[in-house]
C-alpha cells in the first residue's frame, strides 16, 4: 500500500517496550528471565530491523532520505554507569548496532540517506511512568519530544548516518 504512493522520504520507528505485564526492568542479575529477554529484544531491536528490512527498498536512490529509531542513552554501553535494566539496556544497544549497520549497508546504494537511533529525553509517557518523579525537571512533554526529534532529523547530515543522536542532537557514544 506504502509503495503505491512512492518513496518514503522519512520513516520513524517509535515502538518500545521497558515494562509490560509481569516484565520489569531488573535490578539484578538475578531478576534475569529468558523469556522477558527475548521479548525486550524483539520489540525493541528485531521490530525495528524488519520495519528497516521492508522499508529499505522504498527510500529514494537519490535524494535525501531518513530512518530513525528511537533508542535511548542507556543502551550506551560506554555511557552504562549505573548498571540494572539488564534486558532494556542490551535491546537498545542491539538497537543501536543494527542502526550502524543498516547505515552502512544503507550508503552504498543511497549515499544521501540517514539512518538514526535517537534518545528523546526523559518523556512523560507511560514507558517512564513508574521510574519519573511526578513534574520532574528536564521531563519533556510528548510533543516536545517529537518536535526535538524532528528537528535533528532535520539537520542529520548524511556523515552522521549510523549515529545514536539525543534530543539536542548531540552525539552519544555507542
Ligand atoms: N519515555 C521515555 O522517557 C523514553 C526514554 C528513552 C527512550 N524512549 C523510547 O521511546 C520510544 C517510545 O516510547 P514511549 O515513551 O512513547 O512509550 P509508550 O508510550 O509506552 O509507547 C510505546 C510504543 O511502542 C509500541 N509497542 C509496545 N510493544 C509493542 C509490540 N509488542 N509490538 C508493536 N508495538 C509495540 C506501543 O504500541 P501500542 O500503543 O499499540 O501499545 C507504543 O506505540 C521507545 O522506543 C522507548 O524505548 C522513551
């Protein structure tokens, strides 16, 4: 249906899970579980790549183009300072892994294109509900998140493709 209106010139991929049902994020090692692992990484890292995989071939052979993710700062393994939230953590570093491979892959046929994974800031959203104090400062707003977002998307330059850019577009070390 995508491919009868034409090239796709900017794609996001906003899913995301860090709790859902009996998973939440672990404290320990101990709290590790294999099937919570494997659903983390399926919603947070394989969706994403398939989402990439079928889209791929709609984004124009020439001319600017964008696919971004969304990740977040603590799928850094060198920012990982805190430890914890083991399954969250490794799925967006997974994440991120495959958004720098997709970009590699991704400029030998479509020079001009980005491929971004991208943290948003802490955003009041269900996701960061039980783990944000109530109008704590430097929460942002759903809205404010997107408009952040597509702004650096706005300004990605293709030498940037395969990077993890937060909501300033500043540049996150993988
Ligand atoms: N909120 C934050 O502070 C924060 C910080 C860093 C990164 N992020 C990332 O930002 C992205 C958006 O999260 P959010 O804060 O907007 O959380 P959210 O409100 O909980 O939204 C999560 C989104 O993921 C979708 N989703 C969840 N499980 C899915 C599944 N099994 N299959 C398909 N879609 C699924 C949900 O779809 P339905 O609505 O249909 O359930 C929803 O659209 C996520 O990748 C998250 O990791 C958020």
């Amino acid at each position: 249906m995508v491919e009868a209106t034409g090239h796709v010139g900017m794609l996001i991929v906003a899913s995301g899970v860090l709790h859902e049902g009996d998973i939440t994020p672990e404290k320990s090692l101990k709290a590790i579980d294999p099937a919570a692992l494997a659903q983390l990484f399926a919603v947070n890292a394989v969706g994403p790549a398939l989402v990439a995989k079928h889209f791929m071939g709609l984004l124009p052979l020439s001319g600017r183009s964008t696919f971004a993710a969304i990740s977040a700062r603590v799928g850094s393994i060198e920012d990982n300072r805190l430890g914890g939230w083991y399954g969250y953590r490794a799925s967006k570093a997974a994440l991120n892994q495959l958004i720098r491979t997709f970009a590699i892959e991704l400029k030998r046929s479509r020079p001009e294109a980005v491929a971004l994974a991208l943290h948003p800031g802490t955003v009041a959203t269900e996701l960061s509900k039980p783990f944000r104090s109530h109008g704590a400062a430097g929460t942002f707003s759903p809205s404010e998140a997107a408009s952040d977002l597509l702004a650096v998307i706005g300004k990605a330059s293709a030498d940037q493709s395969g990077q993890l850019l937060a909501w300033d577009g500043s540049r996150i070390p993988f």
